[in-house]
C-alpha cells in the first residue's frame, strides 16, 4: 500500500529501494507495468524513479529499456557504475532474446559468492 502511496503523491525525485520484498513473485512481475501506468495517469508532471533491485521477475519486464538500467557492480577499488546501453555486447544479448535480468544480474554478482555454498564444509 506504501509503494502504490509513494508513487501517486509527490512531485519531486522518487527512490525505490528493492520494492519486491516481501511481495510474490507473481506480483513483482507486474511492479514495472504498474509503475508505468500511474506515472501516465498523474494530473502533474511524472516523476523521475530511481529503483534498485536484484529481481529476476522485476527486471525481466520488455519495457524497460537499457538507457534505463545503471549496473553497479563492486571491485577491488570500489563500485563500479555502467550504463546498460554502454556495456559491449548488451545490445547483441537484447537482440538475441535475453532479458534485461538475464544480462545484468550476471553481470553484478560477487565474484566470490559461489563460496557461500562452501560454508561449514
């Protein structure tokens, strides 16, 4: 109820810090189309969203474009940040049927996380 509130009222920049938690799956799913549509039906000028998420489902919607995504993804000297649209053979990977999911969440994960399934062995 929070997340539909926050997107009708107001007027300045809107920030969205992984909106589907604790939300099916099913649901975040339609989060993007959703967002879209209030911002159309607002009586004043649509605000600017800055959402961050790691979801699959959130990010695997068509409309969202690649000059829309910013990827960070943490180094040695601190965290990196890239345009989608920027990023060499993300344009292919589009063309080719991948998803905006399918080509940044590989792209942002922790080199090291596969460690974690290593823990107490």
């Amino acid at each position: 109820m929070g997340l539909l509130w926050s997107l009708q009222d107001g007027t300045g920049p809107l920030l969205l810090e992984e909106p589907e938690l604790s939300l099916h799956p099913g649901v975040v799913r339609h989060l993007p189309q959703m967002i879209r549509a209030i911002q159309r039906e607002r009586k004043v000028a649509p605000r600017q969203i800055f959402l961050s998420t790691h979801s699959s489902e959130l990010l695997s919607d068509s409309g969202i474009a690649l000059d829309e995504v910013l990827l960070l993804k943490n180094n040695n000297e601190g965290t990196e940040l890239s345009l989608g649209a920027e990023i060499p053979d993300v344009r292919q990977e589009l063309d080719a049927g991948f998803t905006i999911a399918e080509i940044a969440l590989p792209r942002t994960t922790p080199p090291d996380a596969y460690q974690l399934s290593s823990w107490g062995e």
